[in-house]
C-alpha cells in the first residue's frame, strides 16, 4: 500500500512580538508555501501561544488549502461536549482540513490546575470524553450516561461530511493500548525511530485486539530542529529539558535535529519505521518567520510524496 507522507509545522515563536501578533503572517506565509500543515499547542499559561481551536477558526478563515491540526488538545478537563461542537463548526469552515489530536495530560505543570481531573484517574476521564466526542460528531443524537459525564438526546451541528479522525498522543504503553482501542491515529513526541517502531506494533495489537484496525498512514510524531546557527544555549536548555522528560534515554540529544540534513535522515529512518506524517518545531525562537519556513520548505518538502 502506498502511504502518503506529509509535513506540517507547530508553532514558531520569534525574537520579536509573542504569537498573537503574528498569527496571520505565519498563517498566510505557509498557505503561500504550500506546506501541508499547521499544528497549533494547547498550552494556557504560556504568552506566547493562543487558543488552538480559536487559531485554527482564525486560520481557517484566511486559507484554502492548508490542514488544521490541533498539537495536542489537552481534553480531560474540557466539557467534550463543547470540543465536538467546536470541531463540528470548524469541519464546517474548512471541510476535509480539520485535524483533531488530542492529549492527556497538559503540557506543563502550571497548566494542570487549569484542566482538573479526578485524582489518579485522568486516563479514564479521557477515555469516556473521547467516546463522547466521538459520539457527537458521527451520530445525529446522543444519549450517553456514563461515571463522569450525562448527555440525554444531545446533538451539535452541523456534522461533518466525511467523520474526523481523532489522533492521540502518548508514549507509554497504556497510551498505545489507548490508541489501538479509541484512536483514528497516533502522533508522538520525544522519540526516536526505533521506539516509534515499537509504539507502532503496540498500537497494531492494541487494535487487532479490539477488532479495530488504525490505517497505515496514520502514524507520525514530532520532530524539534535546530537550524544552523542555533544559540548553543538554546539547544542545550531543550536536551536538558528532554532529559527530564526521558531519563531512560542515555543521550537525550538523539531527540534533536541538529541542522536540516540531520532532520532530512531523522524524516528518512522514521518514514522507515512506518512513519509517514510530521510536525517540525523550531528548538528556540527564530529571528526570522519567513526565513525558517523558507528553509523548512527547501530542505524537508521535498521529501513528501505528492501523489
């Protein structure tokens, strides 16, 4: 079978005015490039990020063709009710571009207080919030009664044309068995190519297991990249960061893409492993938008197939 790759963006912060101020630059300069994606953060506390599912109404409005991804939208603590209206709205802006991912856990520790669960149980608040949402955008009523959430005869409007896949995040076992059994996909983050092999065959089982199958080319990750020139400091803060974040990896620095060719192999051994669909990340801010995207389009684009 014939996959597809493709190559979207995250956010990227600059030197300059934080994100909201250059939204509509950085949106109009990748539906001008061609590029496939956009991913925007679920990310409260921070002053450089806004609302994703506003953003992506925002872009959605100011583009034709460019593909609007969530990277990742943090769902326990949200009514998931209101997120399934909310996709349901943006499907009906911007038909077939609609890329929901969706995430467990917040990002950082500030942003936990803001998306409460149940002490210990926020996988199972996520996973009956999925179901609900899932629910809603494929079903013309819903009647659900379940431990953390109670619809009776609920609707939202108007419900996509073609259903939305819903993407998860995760690393962890537990997340892959979840991605096998409630998930249309799996976008990692913070791995290599050999774990994402792994990731990939726990997920398949998962799946199997469940009666389920997830398609081949709904597979893909994160990649983070230091473009040449990169302050040094920079680059370190994120390996240390890593570190934290992965103490079972001997050198976090693998998790790292120093320069656009080693970001051309990191693409090249993930596209090996089964993986077929990115989000390329600035380690630090840029000193410059345009010319980022600008190399990000010569260096990377042309490792998409464009059948």
């Amino acid at each position: 079978m014939s996959m597809k790759v493709r190559i979207g963006v995250g956010l990227i912060p600059t030197e300059g005015p934080p994100q909201g101020a250059g939204l509509a630059e950085l949106i109009d300069d990748l539906e001008s490039l061609g590029i496939d994606s956009v991913w925007l953060s679920d990310q409260v506390s921070s002053p450089d990020h806004v609302d994703p599912l506003i953003g992506l109404a925002y872009a959605a409005g100011r583009t034709e063709k460019l593909k609007l991804g969530t990277g990742v939208l943090v769902l326990p603590g949200r009514n998931p009710a209101l997120v399934a209206a909310q996709l349901a709205g943006l499907a009906a802006l911007a038909p077939g571009r609609i890329l929901p991912a969706f995430g467990v856990q917040p990002a950082t520790r500030g942003d936990r207080t803001i998306y409460p669960a149940p002490a210990g149980r926020r996988g199972e608040l996520f996973e009956e919030a999925i179901t609900v949402v899932r629910a809603l955008l494929t079903e013309p009523v819903v009647t659900h009664h379940g431990e953390f959430f109670h619809l009776q005869e609920a609707t939202v409007g108007p419900l996509p044309g073609k259903p939305l896949d819903l993407w998860l995040g995760g690393r962890l076992p537990v997340s892959m068995d979840r991605i096998g059994r409630l998930g249309d996909g799996w976008l990692g983050s913070f791995i290599t190519p050999a774990e994402a092999q792994r990731c990939r065959e726990q997920i398949e089982v998962a799946a199997a297991r469940a009666g389920r199958e997830v398609e081949a080319d709904h597979y893909g990750t994160n990649i983070i990249v230091a473009p040449d020139g990169t302050d040094e400091a920079a680059i370190d803060a994120l390996v240390a960061r890593a570190a934290g974040r992965r103490k079972d990896l001997r050198d976090p620095d693998v998790l790292i893409c120093r320069g656009w060719e080693q970001a051309r192999t990191q693409v090249r051994a993930f596209v090996d492993v089964g993986l077929t669909k990115f989000v390329v990340r600035p380690i630090a801010p840029v000193p410059s938008r345009r010319e980022f995207l600008e190399q990000f389009a010569q260096e990377l684009l042309p490792l998409e197939d464009r059948r």
